[in-house]
C-alpha cells in the first residue's frame, strides 16, 4: 500500500511514525491548517503545513476540492478538537480544484441543490453518511439470507412479461421508431424486434423467484426494479432495488414473521456498524426538524425510532380491521382526510397508512387479508368473509414516515383458481404458460415478498426524499448523469 486510509490514522497511537495519505482537500485555514478527507470515515484529519519553508505557489494550489499525496509525521495534536494530526514534511496536489468553480462550498448546501450535481455531493458529509448506511444494510440484507441458507437468485432485468399486471413498464426495443415494421393489419410487428417479441424492464422478480422456489425452497432476489408509473412523490422512483424472498412450503405467518425478523435484523446491524455516520444523521435530522413547527417535529430523535422499532412487535391487523379505525377516526369524521374512507374496498392512500402507524398504533403494523381487487393476481384467495366480501392472503408492512415499506402475500398455489382469477383480470394465460407450470407439477402452498431497499434506507437514514438515498436518482422527467 502507498498510503494509509484516514479512518486507520486517526484510530492510531503510533506518534512519531513517517506516513503517506492522500484525499481531498475540504478547507484550508490561515495557510497552515489543511482538513483532508479520503471517503474512509466521515472526520477529516489535520495536516500542519510550514507555510513559511513551503513554495508560494504550492500553497495557493491548497484549495477546496483539490487532491493532494501528503508525506508527514504522525504527532500528538495541540490544538483542541483532534487527537491527532499530521506535520506535513511534503506535498503533492495531484489535482487542482479551481475555487471560483468548485460547486461545493465549506457551508451547508441545500439537498434540492446537491442533488443537480448529484456526482459531487459523495463528497459532503451526509451523503458519505447515507451511502455508508446504504452500503451496510445491503450487506447485512446478504448476510441475514446467507445465515439462513437462502439461495440468492438472480433473475432477469429484460423480461417478456408483467409480473405485477398493472402495466407500468418500460418497453425495451431496438426498433427503429422511424421506420417501424408493420405487419398486414398495420400494427407494429414485434417478429422483427431484437427479441422476436414485445420486452420491457422487470417491474419485479417475483414470478422468475417461485420457479426457483419450488425447486430449490428458499430463495431472494435483490436487483433493480423499473416503474414507469408517473409518481413524482418523496417515496417513488422510477429505478428502485428491491429485495424479494420466496419460500415454498411457508403461509402467511411464516412470511410476516420472515419479514419482521429481516427488518429488525439489518436496522440492528446498521446501529451497530454504522454508529458514527448514524449519529451524524440524527443531528442532521434533529437540526432539519428545528424549522418545523412544534407540532410537526417527531418525539423521537432517530436513534430512539429505530431502537423503539426493534424493541416492539409489529401491530398485525386485517384490512377490514383498519377500516373501521380509520372509519372511527378523528381526522376522518372531520373530513381532514383528503380521501375520507367511507366503505369497505378503497385502496388506502398514504395519508391513512400514516394515520395508523403515526398516530393510531405508533408503532410498524402489518395489514393483511386486502380486498382482492385491489391486490394482484397472484395473491391466493380467502373464502369470502361473512359479508361476501372477497380477500386475498397479501400483507403489507407500513412503517412510520415511509409508509408501505414491504408488499407481499401467500401465493395462490391453486391451478384452478388461479387461471380463474388471471381471466378475470385480463392477464395473458397462453403466455405465462412458463409460470403456470409450477401449479401444474408438484404445486405447494408458498409465500414471498418485496422489501423497497430505498425506502428502508430513507427509514434508517432519516432522509426524507428518496432521491437522496440512491446514488443516481431516475424519475418522472429526470434521468441526469
Ligand atoms: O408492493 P410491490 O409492488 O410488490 C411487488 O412488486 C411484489 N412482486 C413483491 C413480492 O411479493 N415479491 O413492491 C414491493 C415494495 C413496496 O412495498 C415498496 O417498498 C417498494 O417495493 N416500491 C417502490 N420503491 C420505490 N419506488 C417505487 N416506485 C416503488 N414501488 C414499490
Ligand atoms: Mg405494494
């Protein structure tokens, strides 16, 4: 190695050694005091320059942004505020960072700015933090899977059908759009597209998941998914990851206790792995909720909300259940409700799933057993309750300031019934002959579902728009870099 990482010298105690480290510059105070931060930890370490026996021209190069190889001396700091700092024997600016355009300023930048240079802001101090939680709790996501002896499964990201049959997908072609070929009835004929057929991105690996699932038993996906659903909102994108188990032989219960056990698993891991970019999100948090009014700041600092998110079960209620709370509720019989529930079978909008965390139970809760006609096909079908109203085995994990955070359900393992269902909701049966074969041959009662890795990453973080958890957000009008 030529040079030490930043996070190993301030952890050291050996004073007096000759060291080499490199970084970038973050300020540069009085000529003398260099701050550097090589992306290993979020401190920077203080490099004393002789600015008297250093080269005018070398010192005017020292600026905000520029990359430097320092040679110096590990010494026991004076100064207050660090341990441990370096003299500076010799440096070598290995990139020069104009200050009249570096973009980025010693000074809190708004996030709607960072964003628009979304390749820059790695280097600011919360979303180092950010994309060092992100990093851990896709790790700790492989390491609870692995721990348990699931299979990780990779499946495609170009598929020839729509797992979730809501039909928001983006199509995939190499046909040339200004000369289509047309078949005899004037449509556009797909015989003459790259794949011989009509592709798109994977809005899910859920249905190439319970293939393998019912070979292999327990299996999870973890890749990215594509909606091309106009949803400009703080909890959508249009390119997420998401993380999808499927265990054969598992019902319901198996499922939400999969999904309880896998949600506390990574927050803990992140608490424990992640302590110092955590602590610095908090304060980040506390600071940015000091300009809410009283009313709309959270009682909960963040460490407190993920401790207290570990320390009590999820509330487990039916649908139907919800309703009638919601029904009774405050904000509903006021019609502060922007959409008041009235009846049984209305899909819930955020604003009621918040109401029911936030406000009702404070605490995660799982929803099951949703009206069948607003969940997809795949979902296995209840008997009809004492009303005659139709539910589907689903379940939903809402949590406090995302909302829906993981969607999932028993599946129909029923051949029957699912052919039945798939009619009636106008899903293709010829083509998804590849899925159906699994209740064709040897079919088992099993279960999955979909965790959204960004929004758990918004939870753990205390972000607030989901672009600033993804590296290169992708959205409505908006695909830069
Ligand atoms: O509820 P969804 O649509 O479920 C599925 O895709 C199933 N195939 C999952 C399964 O059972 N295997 O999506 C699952 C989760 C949601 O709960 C949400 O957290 C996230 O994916 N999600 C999104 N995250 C960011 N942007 C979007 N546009 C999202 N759509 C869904
Ligand atoms: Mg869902």
């Amino acid at each position: 190695m030529t040079h030490t990482r930043i996070k190993e010298l301030l952890n050291s105690t050996d004073y007096g050694i000759d060291i080499t480290l490199k970084g970038w510059i973050k300020t540069f105070r009085n000529n003398q005091f260099l701050a550097i931060n090589d992306g290993s930890c979020l401190s920077n370490i203080q490099v004393v320059v002789d600015f008297e026996n250093t080269d005018e021209r070398l010192l005017k190069r020292l600026t905000t942004g520029a990359a430097v190889s320092i040679n110096g001396t590990l010494v026991e700091s004076l100064g207050k505020g660090q341990r441990i700092e370096v003299k500076a024997k010799e440096i070598a600016v290995l990139g020069d960072s104009d200050p009249e355009r570096f973009p980025l300023q010693p000074k809190k930048h708004s996030l709607e700015f960072l964003r628009e240079i979304a390749h820059l802001r790695f280097r600011t101090n919360t979303f180092n933090a950010v994309f060092k939680v992100r990093n851990a709790l896709a790790f700790a996501i492989h390491k609870f899977f692995n721990e348990k002896g699931f299979v990780y499964l990779h499946t495609p990201i170009i598929t020839g059908s729509d797992a979730e049959g809501a039909g928001e997908m983006f199509k995939v072609t190499t046909l040339d759009f200004e000369n289509l070929p047309r078949n005899e009835d004037g449509l556009i004929d797909y015989k003459e597209d790259f794949f011989g057929k009509q592709t798109n991105l994977t809005v899910s690996g859920q249905l190439e998941g319970e293939l393998a699932a019912m070979a292999l038993g327990n299996i999870y996906t973890f890749g990215p998914t594509f909606r091309a659903e106009n949803s400009n909102t703080t909890r959508h994108l249009a390119e997420f990851w998401m993380v999808e188990p499927e265990m054969a032989f598992y019902d319901l219960h198996d499922n939400m206790d999969l999904a309880e056990e896998l949600l506390k698993y990574v927050i803990r891991y992140a608490l424990d792995n992640c302590s110092e970019e955590i602590e610095f999100l908090k304060n980040r948090l506390t600071e940015e909720e000091k300009s809410k009014p009283q009313n709309e700041r959270s009682a909960l600092d963040l460490i407190d909300k993920l401790n207290f998110c570990l320390e009590h079960d999820f509330e487990r209620i039916t649908y139907s259940e919800a309703i009638e709370i919601l029904k009774r509720s405050k904000p509903n019989q006021k019609k502060q409700f922007k959409y008041v529930i009235d009846e049984w079978g209305t899909d819930l909008q955020s604003e009621h799933e918040r109401y029911l965390v936030e406000k009702h139970f404070k605490k995660p809760v799982i929803l099951t057993d949703y009206p069948a006609n607003i969940k997809a096909f795949y979902m296995r079908m209840n008997e009809p309750d004492e009303y005659g109203r139709k539910t589907v085995r689903a379940m939903d994990i809402l949590f406090p300031g995302i909302g829906e955070i993981v969607g999932g359900s028993q599946r129909e393992e029923r051949y029957d019934r699912l052919i039945a269902r798939m009619e009636e909701m106008h899903i293709p049966v010829d083509e998804m002959s590849w899925f159906l074969d699994t209740r064709r041959f040897g079919s088992a009662p099993h279960a999955g579902f979909g965790l959204g890795f960004e929004r758990l990453v918004l939870f753990v973080t205390g972000m607030t728009n989901i672009r600033d958890v993804i590296p290169f957000p992708r959205t409505p009008k908006s695909a830069a870099f």
